[in-house]
C-alpha cells in the first residue's frame, strides 16, 4: 500500500513539474544537451530574444527536434539575455 502512494505521488509531481504557468512558455536551448527553460510571454516583445527566434527559424524551420520551440544558442547566451530582460 505504501509503495502504491509513493508512486501516486511521484506521478502527481512529475505532472507539476511539467506544466507550465499561465503567461509563460517552454524552450529548449542549448548547442549540444538541450536545457528546458520557462520563460514568460512578454520576452517575445523584445529585440533581443526575437533574434534568438530568427535564429531559430534559420536553423530549424518549423520543425523543432525537442518537440518545442529550440533556440540554438549556448546556455550562458540565453541566461545572460534573459536576466537582462528580466531586470527590465
């Protein structure tokens, strides 16, 4: 019975972990290993990370090989972008 509630809660978890907040959305960066970030809707406005998106496109198209949107930049790029954005 324990071993039954162990699971139920580790599923339940695992679900949280994968859902995203309203107004915000996934991506996967990274240039080898592919990281998952959230990352709210309003980056989409900025300068910045719509190049990361034209980047994107260039290099995948529509076709993303995570399932969600890729952007092909190293891991310290993104982070670095996206604390700017965030300090705004």
């Amino acid at each position: 019975m324990a071993i039954r509630q162990m699971l139920r809660r580790s599923l339940s978890n695992e679900r949280r972990s994968n859902e995203v907040p309203k107004g915000h959305f996934v991506v996967y960066v990274g240039e080898s290993e592919k990281k998952r970030f959230v990352v709210p809707l309003s980056y989409l406005n900025n300068p910045s990370f719509q190049e990361l998106l034209c980047q994107a496109e260039e290099e995948f198209g529509f076709h993303h090989p995570m399932g969600g949107l890729t952007i092909p930049c190293s891991e310290e790029l993104f982070i670095d972008i996206t604390s700017h954005l965030s300090r705004t």
